[in-house]
C-alpha cells in the first residue's frame, strides 16, 4: 500500500491504479480506525478494482467548542490495518494542502443540513459536504462507500452527489454500509474511547432502547409514545442529555408523526461522559431483535 500527502504525489498514484481500465472505490475517513471502517475496506475491495482510503480529520466539520484537538490520530497503525485490509492507496493530506491559503468555497446541502445534528452542530454538514467533494474531485473514484452509522451524513452526500450530477462517482455508486456493532449492540465510533468502562457498559442501552422503540412502533404504538418512553429509557440510564430522539423518513429525513409503513429511520444522539453518541436503525422487524437474536437471523 502505498501512502501519499500532497496532491502531485496522488495524482501520480492515481494514474498508476487506474491503468489497464482498473476500477476504484474511494472510503473516506477521519482516521482512529475500528472494525467499521475496516469493513468498508474489506466491502470496496468486493466492488471494484483498486482501493483507495483517505485519512484526512477535517477542521472545517468541527465546531469551536469540539473535539478537533482531542480527535484521536493515529497514523502509523491506521496504515497498517489497512494495508492489512488490502487498501491500494492511502490519501492522507495536511490540512495546509486541502485547505490552501485563500480557500474560500462551501459547499451546502439547504434543508437536509438544518435537522437532526444540523441543529446541534451548525456549519458540520457545510464541513463534511465541501471536504467529501474535495475527496470525490482529487480521487475520481468509480465508487464510494460510507458508514450508515451517520445516516444524515450519507443522505446529504447522496444528495450533493445527485444534485450535482456528479459522475465520479455517480449518485447511485454511493454506497451505505450497515454499522457494524458489538455483541450488546453498541454501534462502533472513534468517539467510543472517550467512555470510562463503566460509561460503556451504560451506553448499551441506547442501542437496547432503540429497538424497543421499534418493536413498539411496528406494534402498532403511536410515535410519539415509543419515542417518549426512548427519551425516558436513555436518560435512565445515566446519559446526561439527548439531542434529539426522532423518527424521519428514510430519504428525505422529514419529521414522522404518524407511522404508515413508508421507509422510516429512527435517529438519536445523547451525550454520556464526554462522548456524543449517534446511532441510527431501520424501522423493520429484524431491527426489533435484541442484537444476539438479530446476529443470528
Ligand atoms: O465520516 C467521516 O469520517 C467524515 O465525516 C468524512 C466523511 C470522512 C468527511 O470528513
């Protein structure tokens, strides 16, 4: 694997990989990677040709009262775990050589960007949006792959990419790979190691109550009231405040008062110890399971 930082140097990789017609997918990340990123890797590998991974942890997704500083970077083993993963091509660049002097574009996604984290994290989605199409234009791959971890994130990329008309890659050449969770199934994040152990095992029952609520909510219980008895379950558990507790439409991320069976998503972020956690899951029978049983099925 071969690993680059400035733009002439990719440039140079690029058109080694891509020689003989060789197809590319392109996972981007922020670096501190876990299994999940990993299994985007492993799923790239299965869709095209050559693989190409960016590290590249993005102050302009950051917010002033963030974790940009503390943001775990760990270069040399991110490198090794992925050329164990079978990645071609690490893209790892200065902030200095993505964001040169005089920079001065965003790119926002109107509407999409405004719920959910939106609320919370104001200009995170303008950050995540400008630097993801930076990634796309430098590396031209065939395909990318995305964690449905942050579904908003993936929903917003989806939608920049159609509204663009991007072609490298393509809208539907976006691909959302399911989070990969541990056995009590607490969705993996970077962001898990700022929990003590005994925060950790609290933070189980954010995923627990989740499929509760849709248990709940494909039994038939009024939205409202599964998401109240979410909210209740959470900050049981010790967690110090939620941001939002939702169910929105699958595509469009619209409010969802009433349930009638249209793609639905439930969506929760809450803070416990100095972590923000995110997950989110399909409103579908399988996701109701608790995860040993949903593991099995
Ligand atoms: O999901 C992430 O790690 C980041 O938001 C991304 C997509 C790499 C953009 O910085």
């Amino acid at each position: 694997m071969q690993t680059v930082s400035t733009r002439a140097e990719l440039g140079k990789a690029l058109t080694a990989l891509k020689s003989g017609e060789k197809t590319l997918a392109l996972v981007p990340t922020m670096g501190a990677l876990h299994e999940g990123h990993l299994t985007l890797v492993r799923q790239a590998r299965r869709l095209a040709d050559r693989v190409a991974v960016s590290i590249f942890v993005n102050p302009m997704q950051f917010g002033a009262n963030e974790d940009l500083s503390a943001y775990p970077r760990q270069l040399a083993q991110d490198s090794r775990l992925l050329r164990e993963a079978g990645a071609d091509l690490l893209w790892a660049p200065t902030v200095a050589e993505m964001y040169p002097d005089g920079f001065a574009t965003t790119v926002t996604v109107p509407g999409l960007d405004r719920v959910l984290c939106g609320m919370h994290r104001p200009g995170h989605f303008d950050g995540v949006a400008t630097v993801v199409l930076k990634l796309f234009n430098q590396v031209r791959p065939d395909v990318a792959l995305f964690g449905e971890k942050d579904w908003q994130q993936l929903t917003i990329i989806r939608r920049m990419a159609r509204d663009l008309d991007l072609a490298s890659p393509h809208v539907d050449a976006i691909i959302g790979v399911p989070t990969v969770r541990e056995a009590d199934g607490m969705a993996l994040s970077s962001r898990n190691r700022y929990l003590s152990p005994e925060e950790r095992a609290r933070a189980a029952t954010l995923n627990r109550a989740m499929r509760a609520a849709i248990g709940a909510i494909l039994g038939g219980e009024a939205v409202g009231c599964a998401l109240d008895a979410l909210r209740r379950a959470i900050m049981a558990a010790g967690f110090q405040r939620i941001d939002y507790a939702e169910l929105r439409t699958a595509d469009t991320l619209d409010d969802i008062v009433e349930w009638k069976g249209q793609p639905a998503r439930l969506l929760v972020a809450a803070h416990i110890g100095k972590a923000r956690l995110i997950d989110n899951m399909a409103v579908e029978p399988a996701m109701a399971l608790v995860p040993e049983a949903a593991a099995a099925v």
